[in-house]
C-alpha cells in the first residue's frame, strides 16, 4: 500500500527533472492540490508547481517530501499543512508533533539549500468528515506556533487565517462553501497575500 501516495506525481517528477526548470513547489494536501482547478493560470504564469494531495497530513508530506519537492531543486517551497491532521486522518497527534513534522520539512529544505515560505492553516470550526472534532482552537494553536517558529528562524510566513476566519472562528462563507476548502474567490485572497510574500 502506498500510505504517502509516493507514486502520484512520478511522471510529472521525471519530466520535470529532465526540463532543469527551477520552479517554486507548494507542498500541501487538498487545499492545495485542488488550487489548480480553479485556476491553473496562477501556477503555469508563475512558474509554480503543485505537489497538494487530498487528505494528507504532516506525516505524508513529509515522507514525500524528498522526491516531490527536493529533487525537483526548487527555489522556495510553500508549505501549507496540518488541517488533515488536526481532522485526525492518519490517527490522533498532538499539535507539537505536527509542528515537528513541519519543522523537519524545513529543516530538509535548508540542507539543501533553498528557501522555505510558511502557511497558516486556514481558519476552520467544523469538519463534514468527523463531527467528533471541534478544530478552531487547534487551527490557532498551531497556527501560533508555526507564526512563532517562523519569526526565530527568519521565515517568510503567509497569514491566511486573518483575512478569512468569521466570527465564530471558522472560514468566512465568501471564502468557502464547506468551512474547510477555499471557493474562486477563497483562493483569489490567498493568492494576493501568497504573492506579497514571494514576490
């Protein structure tokens, strides 16, 4: 069984390692596999390359994080991770062990030499997939603690959270129909607050 889904993106690897393009990878789960489908212009015109799967968490991404992100030799990655985690999809974890997985996918990406842009988790008080879990409060924590680890290490971080969170610490219904994944108009904002970072 392929846990990590290691398999998915060999072939895009392959040609994209034989290009010796240089592009900037966004490493995540179905927030940002599903990015492009609504609009695949703002990857191809900025050389971006999405490495999202569906209902992963840190622990996947970063067994994969070798082959869909280091070998590709980018100039950034952006990592955006832990909602899928939070939701309990691979078991129970605490938010310290997330934020280790994160830490470790930046600690790969400094050894070999390139640059790393951090994500808050969106905001999200609810999950369709398992009422059992009340997120908000964990989306915070965590949040806290990747905006910490990234101001110690000199890390660009992308508040997403603040623009879209609501009232009740949820995504905002403008953003989002299901109070998980981003809608047009959800990705149109994390796009202007992504670009200001990179750019």
């Amino acid at each position: 069984m392929d846990w990590a889904n290691l398999e998915k993106y060999h072939n895009e690897n392959f040609a994209l390692i034989q290009s010796r393009f240089t592009p900037i990878v966004f490493m995540g789960d179905s927030i940002t596999e599903f990015w492009s489908n609504y609009d695949n212009s703002f990857f191809a015109n900025n050389g971006f390359i999405n490495r999202g799967i569906s209902g992963q968490t840190t622990s996947q991404m970063l067994l994969r994080f070798p082959q869909d992100v280091i070998q590709l030799q980018p100039s950034k990655v952006v990592i955006l991770a832990g909602i899928n985690d939070i939701a309990q999809n691979t078991g129970p974890i605490s938010i310290e062990q997330i934020m280790r997985n994160i830490i470790s996918m930046v600690e790969l990406a400094k050894a070999n030499h390139f640059e790393v842009i951090l994500c808050s988790v969106l905001p999200a008080n609810k999950f369709d997939w398992n009422h059992k879990i009340q997120p908000a409060k964990k989306v915070i924590e965590l949040n806290k603690l990747i905006k910490k680890f990234a101001e110690e290490n000199n890390i660009t971080y992308v508040d997403y959270y603040s623009t879209m969170v609501d009232e009740n610490k949820g995504l905002k219904k403008i953003y989002g129909n299901d109070g998980v994944h981003p809608n047009k108009e959800g990705y149109k904002t994390m796009e202007q607050l992504l670009l200001k970072a990179i750019l």
